[in-house]
C-alpha cells in the first residue's frame, strides 16, 4: 500500500506506517489496487470449448462471458471507486 500513496513507512525506532493522505481522499479502489493490482480479477479458462462441440458455438461462449465478466468488473471499480473511507 505504501507504492500506491495510501500509507507511508519509517523504518526507525519510532517508525511504523501512517496514512499517505487524509482518510476523506482514501476510496476503497485504492486499496483494492494497491493489494490486487489493476490487472484484470477475471480469468476465463475456455470452458466452452470442452463443452461445445463446435468451434463457432464455443467462440461465441466465450465472447459472451468475456464480454459479461469485463462490463461487470467495471460496474464493481465504478462502484468502489465512490466509497470514501471519511
């Protein structure tokens, strides 16, 4: 969390962590990306292709889920992106 400013670090005999800025500035996608990263939290494994025979029927699937999995990922970082620790 300290290489995404939401804390900061002293390493002395009185050090520790504190916050890098003021609580009311801190939203939980901070947080979220400083512990997760932004990449991408899903992963599709083409299920599809072992369950549809055809190719085509399969892609499609795939596009789909992809297609779901993405719009609702974004709707979870708009939605964090609004909740303010202050």
């Amino acid at each position: 969390m300290v290489l995404n400013d939401v804390i900061t670090s002293t390493s002395s005999k009185g050090g520790g962590f504190k916050l890098a800025r003021p609580i009311e500035s801190i939203y939980m996608i901070d947080v979220y990306y400083a512990i997760e990263g932004n990449n991408s939290c899903v992963q599709l494994r083409d299920l599809a292709n072992h369950v549809f025979s055809s190719s085509n029927a399969a892609q499609t699937v795939n596009d789909n889920m992809s297609e779901l999995f993405n719009e609702s990922e974004q709707s979870f970082f708009k939605s964090i992106s609004k909740l303010s620790f202050g």
